[in-house]
C-alpha cells in the first residue's frame, strides 16, 4: 500500500518538531498530525490544545491554507522550527494552565 496523498505532502521539518515537542514534555504532550486543509499538529498539554501549521522557513501558506486560516476562530500558529514550536506551546499552555 503507498503512502496517502497527504502524507507525501509534509513539510521537511515536522518530524524534528513532533520529536522536539516530545522530548521537551516526555509523557505530558499528545502531538497528532492532520489531515489537510486542518493546520499539521493538534498538540494536547496540560488539558490545553494548541494547533500548529508547520512551514519551511520562508514558505508561504497555501491558497487552501489561507482559506482554512481566514475561516478558523480559534487560535493556530505557523511555526517553522522545533524552538518555534516549544516557544509557542509554552507559552499558550502556560498561560492557560500552568504545567
């Protein structure tokens, strides 16, 4: 069986941002991909969820992303690196609840 269509499409560096964000909060942190249009990673900490669009440096969003973004009320942030990834996790779960 090949790899599903979203699959081929991952930015580069989103596996060094799953290992990152897990080895920052080993047994504390769900990070699971989506499926397009949905941003990359649903992250789960501290009761918190953080949604992550991750981007090759310099690596604009796609015109379905652009839509997706425009339409979401909730919080989503692009990130494109593993330090990106952790700042912005700890900083939204922090601020909603303290782990």
């Amino acid at each position: 069986m090949g790899a599903r269509r979203y699959d081929a499409k991952r930015d580069e560096n989103e596996k060094a941002i799953v290992k990152a964000l897990e080895a920052q909060w080993p047994n504390q942190i769900s990070v699971q991909r989506a499926v397009p249009p949905v941003p990359d990673l649903l992250v789960g900490i501290g009761r918190v969820n953080v949604i992550l669009e991750v981007k090759m440096p310099g690596e604009p969003l796609t015109p379905a992303q652009e839509v997706w973004h425009s339409q979401w009320h909730g919080q989503v942030c692009v990130v494109e690196s593993p330090e990106q990834a952790i700042g912005v996790v700890a900083r939204i779960a922090g601020a909603l609840c303290p782990f």
